[in-house]
C-alpha cells in the first residue's frame, strides 16, 4: 500500500531554515508528480510545492517562492522540501501528497514551528 514518512519539523527561530523530508513505499516513486502542503491551526490545508516526475519542473505557493525549493531524490524514494528565511506564518503542520489513479495519499504530517 502507498506510504508517505514525513520527518524533519521541529522548532526553529524566525530567519532560520529547515528541510523537510518524505519517504515515499508502495509505488513506482519515479512515476509520480509529488507534492508538499501545509496546514496552519484554524486554516484550510494549502499546497505550498510540487515537483514532476523527473524532478525537471517546480512550482510554488506566492507565499513561498524565492524561500522554498522543493526537490526530489528518485534514487532514494523521497522529495524534500527546503525552507529558509521562515518566519510565523510558515508554522503549520506539512505534508506530502501524491495523487495515485485519482485517489490522494497523504503523509502522517510533520510540525513546522516558527518562534522565537
């Protein structure tokens, strides 16, 4: 069956930088456009990053770009998600997602704290 592991939250002062990443079984992970969002308390589930298959194409929340990089690693089943310059805003619990015959799979999530 198709398993996300988020890890790589915690809590981190504003201006600092984090990387996320998402371990990705149960799928061809090369086949798969992947996804990074996020969710703050009392707020609607965001998407904040995807990457194509191949790694070859980005996108971005307005929010994040020029602060965020999303990348992936196909050799090793995982997609990251680089965070500098956070600040409050950014804190939320993040998630990875992948979209598989039109179902979604979602990661168990992981905290992203910004505070000083």
């Amino acid at each position: 069956q198709v398993q996300l592991v988020e890890s790589g939250g915690g809590l981190v002062e504003p201006g600092g930088s984090l990387r996320l990443s998402c371990a990705g079984s149960g799928f061809t992970f090369r086949y798969y456009v992947m996804k990074w969002y996020r969710q703050a308390p009392g707020k609607e589930r965001e998407m904040v990053a995807g990457v194509t298959s191949a790694g070859d194409s980005t996108n971005y929340a307005d929010s994040v770009k020029g602060r965020f990089t999303i990348s992936r690693d196909n050799a090793k089943n995982t997609v990251y998600l680089r965070m500098n310059s956070l600040n409050p805003a950014d804190t939320a619990v993040y998630y990875c997602k992948v979209r598989q015959w039109g179902s979604d799979y979602w990661g168990q999530g992981t905290q992203v704290t910004v505070s000083s």
